[in-house]
C-alpha cells in the first residue's frame, strides 16, 4: 500500500536536491547547503516515524520534520525575494502541499493520544 507521506517527502527531497545543484552552479553554496540540510531532512525524519517505538516517539518525529519544514520554507523564502537567486515555484507548491499532509497527520495524532 502506497504512503503518501513518504512518497511526497522523496519528491521534495529529490527537488531539493535539483534545486540546489542550480544554486551551487550560481555559486550560492551557503543557502544551497543550508537548504540541503533541510530540506533533505524533512523526509529523514518521516522515515524514522515508519518505524517508531510508541506513539509518542512517532509524534517527536513528525513534529521534528515539521520543523524541518519550516526551516525550508524559510530558505526559500529567501532565494525567492533575493534579486540574484532563481525562484522555484514548482518546489514551493510541492512543499507547501507537504506540509498540509504532515500538520493534519501531526493534529490527527495529537487528538488520538
């Protein structure tokens, strides 16, 4: 059965990773790594919550990918006003929708403690 979490999570990572290949060619390796990180992160942690040992543990990893998440949203909120860096609209939306799915499983959880 298909989870659609982790298989939006490898999308965006894979986004990611694209997207801060052009970032390092324009040589914006500070933001592309920090981005990276991130970025990348976000699916890390929803894999580690495949497999946690209680509820509550899942519950610490959706909310460290959330946080993740953030951080993300944050970096391209930079590279989106900067004048010198390209802007990424497809990403965006993909983290954006993301981050629909992980709030609502965070909150579903959450409710059923």
């Amino acid at each position: 059965m298909a989870n659609i979490v982790v298989e939006k999570s490898i999308e965006v990572a894979l986004l990611i990773i694209q997207y801060c290949e052009v970032l390092k060619d324009k040589e914006k390796y500070v933001i592309a790594n920090q981005l990276l990180r991130s970025g990348t992160s976000i699916g890390a942690n929803i894999h580690e919550a495949q497999n946690a040992e209680s509820k509550k543990d899942f519950i610490h990893k959706i909310k460290i990918a959330t946080k993740e998440l953030e951080e993300t949203k944050y970096w391209l909120i930079l590279c989106k006003n900067s004048k010198n860096y390209p802007n990424n609209i497809t990403l965006e939306g993909k983290i954006k929708e993301l981050g629909l799915i992980l709030y609502k499983i965070l909150s579903t959880s959450i409710k059923s403690k």
